[in-house]
C-alpha cells in the first residue's frame, strides 16, 4: 500500500515510497529521455543505459533518434547503419538485438504492455522489462540495477554477496516491497536517481540522502563498505599493434569477421598479422583500451603495403569523411585520434 514503511524506516515516519518521491519531485537531473512518454524512445534509453553512464549515453541517444525517430524507421535500418551510429557506446550485441527486437515489433505492429513480453523481446532482461514496463505503461514492477542494489544494501545494512543471485533476488524482493504502486516509473526512477547522484560509490552524500535517518548501514558508520562483491575477475593484460596504412585520404581498414566473438562485423585497422609484406614507418605511441577485466595496450604504427598486397574482400581503403558511415571500433577511433587523422 502507498505509503506503508518498508524495511529499514520502520517506526520513522513516511515510507520510503513518499520521501522518495517527495525528494524526486523537488529536483533531479533533466535527461532527455525523462521528457518523453513514448515506449519506443524509453526502451531505446534504456537499452543505450545498460552498463553506460548517462552522461556518456545522451549524445549517442539524440543522435540515434534523429535517425531513427520511429520503431519503423529502425526495423527498416541497415545493421550496419545502426552500427555506425552506435559505434563508441560500447557493448554492440545491445544495438544488433535493439534492431532484431523492433523488427518483430514493426511485423506485430504492437509495443506489448506486459512485463513478460516485453521480457521475450531480443536483449532485454529482467532489469530492462521492468523499467520499459513501469515507465512506459505505469505497471508495478520494481527495477534492480547496481544503483538500486547499492541503496538496498546500504539502508538494510546488508553485507552479502551483490554478485551472487541468491542476494540478488532478495534485494529484489525488498524493491518490490517499498514500490509505490500508485507511481511505480517515477519511483524506479527516483531509486535509480538517489544512487547515481547521492549514494555514490564512494563517499556518498548521507546528509542530503532523504533515506538518511532509517538508513542501518548510516547509523552503524559502515555506508561506504557496502555493498559487497566478492566475485572479481583476474585482470588479464593483453599488447598488440595497430597499423595506419594510407592511400592518398583514405585509411585501409579491415572488417571483424561474422563470427568473431567481440564487436563482429566491425571495422578496425589492421594488424601486423593482417598484413604480413607491411613496412612499419612512424610510431605514434600507445593508446589503452579495456573490455570488462581484459586490458590492452596498443602500438600505433603507420605503415605502407603494396596496393596487390591487401588480401581480400574483408579490407577496404575509406576516407575521413566516411568514417562515421561505418562502424568503426574504438580502438581504431583512438589509434587515429592519436595519429591526427580524426
């Protein structure tokens, strides 16, 4: 029921449903997608917010939209269109199922409503269903994203494992309790707000926090312990060099393979493996580049090969002001950023 206390302000006063959304309500960060009520624009935010900041995500999100301002529009899109156009985001299994999901829908000619089918849909999850489906359609669900496992384990003063699923389903069972049914997308969308811009990671901000007075971990001196992750991969340091060969104003670059596990069908500089007759010239330094726990160091090199020596198909020779009509990898961005050419 709204307004009923949940764990962690018993005997305070509001629940925390209320002086959430009380908090909420007097101020928050203006972020477009809050300025919208359309399914299509949140679930496209949503997706684009999966493990990237929203900072990072807004430009990526405008632009994204000016192309494709319809479900339709992106159903009809080439993948390597959209692939251009989320090239530098990061995570790019989330723009190829984001394109295979509006293309059934398009074929339904329906945004389902449900939390189950919105759940089928290709690339989203239980975190992503639940926010399409309380932002969008006002169903009550409760999201669980690490800045609502943060706030959770903060203020029941919860010191288990967040990476382990048991925790998880339990801290997703306490959201659900404290949910304001009558609200449930701003709530979600409050709780998210409160970790990304109070209870930080790192010295969260407890004397602005409106959860501050029934907070377990606050009143034991022990906010900035939690929460706990046990489970951390072993970092995994890989080198490697990256060649820029030009022809004229053009770039040779080589395409990933379909199969390849990582950012397929991408295109990317090559290596020296790539191109065995290349003759190294110019060393223009190092850029650094890491997915999750694999961290590389790469050696930029610019290099010339005989026209007869490029391999095959999977190169192509493409000019600067092509390059965002192609997906092009991060590294490449990074190593011709280092270079001067974009």
């Amino acid at each position: 029921m709204k307004g009923e206390e949940g764990p962690g302000v018993r005997g305070r006063g509001p629940g925390i449903g209320d002086r959430l959304l009380a908090w909420y309500r007097q101020g928050h960060r203006d972020l477009p997608w809050r300025r919208t009520a359309d399914p299509y624009r949140i679930w496209v935010s949503e997706i684009m917010l999966q493990q990237t900041r929203a900072q990072a995500v807004i430009p990526y999100y405008q632009r994204f939209l000016a192309r494709f301002p319809t479900l339709e529009s992106l159903a009809a899109a080439a993948e390597e269109e959209v692939l251009a156009l989320w090239s530098g985001l990061g995570y790019y299994s989330r723009a190829r199922n984001l394109r295979r999901a509006a293309q059934q829908l398009a074929a339904a000619s329906v945004f389902p409503q449900d939390y189950g089918a919105i759940r089928a849909l290709p690339g989203i999850g239980d975190y992503t269903a639940a926010a399409i489906a309380s932002i969008a359609f006002h169903r009550p669900h409760a999201v669980l994203d690490g800045n609502v496992l943060r706030v959770i384990a903060r203020v029941e003063n919860d010191p288990s494992d967040v990476a382990a699923s048991s925790t998880r389903e339990r801290f997703r069972a306490v959201a659900q309790q404290w949910l304001d049914p009558e609200n449930p997308g701003l709530f979600n969308q409050a709780l998210m707000e409160l970790g990304a811009t109070v209870c930080l990671p790192r010295n969260p901000l407890c004397l602005v926090c409106p959860l501050a007075e029934g907070c377990r971990a606050r009143q034991e001196g022990v906010a900035s312990q939690l929460p706990v992750k046990l489970r951390k991969a072993v970092p995994v340091k890989l080198d490697g060099t990256l060649l820029i060969v030009r022809r004229g104003r053009s770039v040779l670059l080589r395409q990933r393979e379909a199969t390849a596990r990582r950012m397929a069908g991408f295109w990317d500089l090559p290596s020296p493996q790539d191109l065995p007759a290349a003759r190294t010239g110019e060393h223009f330094g190092e850029i650094r580049h890491s997915i999750t726990h694999h961290h590389y160091t790469l050696t930029v090199m610019a290099a010339c090969v005989a026209a007869r020596s490029v391999p095959g198909p999977e190169f192509r020779w493409c000019r600067k002001e092509d390059f965002a009509k192609v997906p092009l990898s991060t590294t490449a961005r990074k190593a011709l950023k280092l270079a001067g050419i974009l």
